[in-house]
C-alpha cells in the first residue's frame, strides 16, 4: 500500500474528530488559521485543545485539516528507514559556553536561532518560552534578538502550542525560523505547500527530537511534591544550566526546590503523555532543516556532562546553516555519526517507530483514525518487527482503545490559553 494514504484505515474528517480520537496535540494551527475564532486552551485533563472545534468560518476547516498533525506527517522519503534522509549526522554544541550551558543539552538549537538573527537571515524566530506570569505554563513568543532566544531557551515538557502565533508571523511579512517540536514543524511544511508568503519568508526550520509532550499534570505532580502552589512560582525550569541539568522550581517567597533528570523521567509510565505521542509517525524531525536530539550512549544520562546534541541536517537550507553557524563561532560540530549509532543514542525511538505500523492497524481495528505519513517509510520499518510484536502491538493498541484510553469526546475547558 502506498503511504500516500493511511497504512490503516482512515483520516478524521473533522478538527472534533482529530481532538475526540486522540490525535491532537494542541500545535495551536487552528488558532493560526481561524481568525482567532477558535483558540487553544487548557482542557481539565492537562493538554491544549482548541476551542470551540466547531467555530470555523467557511473553508477555514478544510485548510486545518490539510495541514494539521492528527491527520498527515509527511516525510521526506528514501534514506534510513528510521532516521530518514540526512546530509550530515553529526555530534555539536554551541560555541558559547554560557548557551552550551544554559540551553537544553548543547544548545544547539538556541545557537542557530541566535546564529540566524545575529546575521540578518532571520527578523525574528517563532518558539515558546515559559509565561512570566505563569511560569509553569508555556506561550508562544516571537524572539528578535540573540539575546531573546538565550532568554527563552530551554525544553519545555508541558503543554505547547506555538503555531497558535503563525497568522502573526506570516502577517509580518519578514523572514523569520520556526524552532518547534517535529509535529508542528510537519504541520507547517505541510502548509506551506499551500500558502506562498509563508514558503517564501520561513528560512529555518528547527527541531528537537521528541521524547513526547507531556500534560500539565506531570508539571502539577512536582508541585505537589514539594506542596508549593501555582500562583507560588517564580521559576520553573525543567533542563538546562547544565546536561541534563534539573528540573527546578523557585517561589516568590524565595524557597526552591529541584529534581534531579532522573528523578523525574525516569519511570517512562508517569510521562503522562498526550494520546498521540504513542502513535507519533515522526518524532525525529523528518521535516525540519535541522533536528537536534539528546545524546547519551543508551539513551539515558549517568550524570551530568558538558552538554551535546547529535544533529541531523535535513535540506540544503539546513547544511548552508550549520556551515554559516560554525564560520560564526555559533555552532561547534564534532565527529561525523550513523544512523546505527543514533539508534543507541535513542533507542526508544528506534522501538517506537518499528511498532507504529502495528499500532496504526490496532487503531483502525478499533474503528479510529489514524495518520496519512507519505515518506515516512512505516512499512518498511514494520519488517524489522517480529510477528510476535507486531501481535502485541497491534491488539494492545486495539484493546486500549476499546477501554477508551484514546477517547476525549467531553473535554471541559479552563481558563488557560495558548498565551
């Protein structure tokens, strides 16, 4: 079957149906492209959700649905069945000690942001960083300086939807990047096939490598661990100054407290994950110029280091950036890698992309949609599978979605926004 159609089954013909099956992930397109008619707020169970999925005016839908990642993730085609095309696999890190330390992992991702405005490519980047007035929360922003991107640097594991900002990016009218998790950066490649300002001034896209994203009830958890309040916080931070560095809160009071990587992810049953992270066909940011991983030998840290991501450049646009990035001093990049390495440096999402084949039909069994992933190569991946774990795959994805674990058809609306 080609992958120009789901591998199984079939598509949401709706933005309700994508959010009722499980398959949003709150990116914020629909707030992009619906005149600010439908919005992205925090749903009761902790993720963004857009709101009313019924507000759009005429032909406003058909244009979400042609671009928003509960319905397609494409990908670029031939290359390595799991990690795609590259022209360059690579180790790197900012060539500034204080982004290298600040900045989740290497800071790589800051350093080609700040690369990209220091050298007039880009007017602005489009990303997100914790909302000063909420600091457990987290807002799109529009970063115009080096500096800009320092300050919003770091992962941010909780709810994000920074394509809710797109319109007022493309409303600019200047050239500007996009640094944002891999889904949102397959919405926008997909929508930019469609709408030429936004082919035309997007001159980066930029990716991390996506363990998945969590609901704002992992945030939550930390705070009833320490029994601090929300409306307490002055910081919260969950990597950086440091790799991995610990996810710190601090209170106006001026108490802090903190958690240690391991301390918080490492029991991979309480991520408390948005639904379609366990089925998403593109974690690796197939789609994005450069994708940015963590990188330790197994897949977990076993202490704290200096800090370096093992990159992935995607496109010409990407190879010119990391070039133009280290003749700057930006960027440092280290020794050359595979594919197979990669493999060991995340090997969840070695597993994970092997069994999304298997997971897509258990979904279609079940009678819900699933994801149209033209290039991807999930086929091909599903091969290296045994049958025994496809099986498995397959009728556990079926049984989870019988017992309703997908299921969001009554979501009730609190008072946050995308910011």
């Amino acid at each position: 079957m080609s992958e120009a159609t789901p591998i199984a089954g079939r598509t949401a013909s709706s933005i309700a149906e994508v959010v009722e099956s499980g398959l949003c992930i709150g990116c914020g397109l629909c707030e992009a492209l619906s005149d600010g008619a439908v919005t992205m707020r925090l749903a009761e169970h902790g993720a963004m959700r857009p709101a009313p999925v019924d507000g759009f005016g005429p032909g406003q839908e058909a244009a979400v649905l042609a671009a928003c990642p509960g319905v397609i993730a494409p990908g670029r085609g031939d290359g390595d069945a799991v990690w795609g095309p590259a022209s360059l696999l690579a180790m790197a890190w900012s060539g500034e000690a204080q982004v290298r330390h600040q900045a989740a992992t290497g800071g790589v991702l800051t350093a080609l942001g700040r690369h990209l405005l220091e050298s007039g490519a880009a007017r602005f980047v489009l990303h997100v960083g914790a909302d000063p007035d909420a600091p457990m929360r987290t807002r799109w922003v529009m970063s115009e300086t080096p500096e800009d991107v320092l300050a919003n640097a770091g992962s941010r594991y909780g709810p994000t939807a920074p394509l809710a900002g797109l319109q007022v990016a493309i409303a600019r009218d200047e050239p500007f990047a996009i640094i944002a998790k891999p889904c949102d950066i397959g919405a926008v490649a997909a929508l930019a096939r469609s709408n030429r300002s936004l082919d035309t001034n997007l001159v980066a896209t930029l990716a991390m490598v996506c363990g998945g994203q969590s609901r704002l009830s992992k945030s939550q958890g930390v705070l009833d661990d320490f029994g601090v309040d929300e409306h307490e916080l002055s910081l919260f931070r969950y990597r950086g100054f440091g790799n991995p560095g610990p996810t710190r809160i601090e209170t106006v009071g001026g108490s802090a407290h903190q958690k240690s990587y391991l301390e918080m992810w490492e029991d991979e049953g309480g991520w408390d994950l948005d639904a379609r992270c366990t089925i998403c066909p593109d974690a690796l940011g197939e789609m994005a110029d450069v994708a940015a991983a963590d990188a330790w030998p197994g897949g977990a840290p076993t202490g704290e280091d200096d800090g370096f991501n093992a990159i992935a450049v995607r496109s010409e646009t990407g190879l010119a950036l990391v070039s133009a990035a280290v003749d700057s001093g930006h960027l440092v990049l280290g020794e050359t890698i595979s594919p197979r390495d990669f493999d060991d440096l995340q090997p969840h999402q070695r597993r994970k992309k092997l069994a999304l084949s298997a997971r897509f039909e258990g979904r279609a069994a079940a009678g819900l949609p699933t994801i149209r992933t033209p290039g991807l190569r999930l086929e091909q991946c599903a091969t290296a599978l045994p049958p025994d774990q496809v099986a498995a795959e397959r009728d556990g994805t079926t049984r989870r979605a019988a017992a309703g674990r997908y299921a969001e058809t009554a979501v009730r609306l609190t008072g946050g926004t995308s910011g």
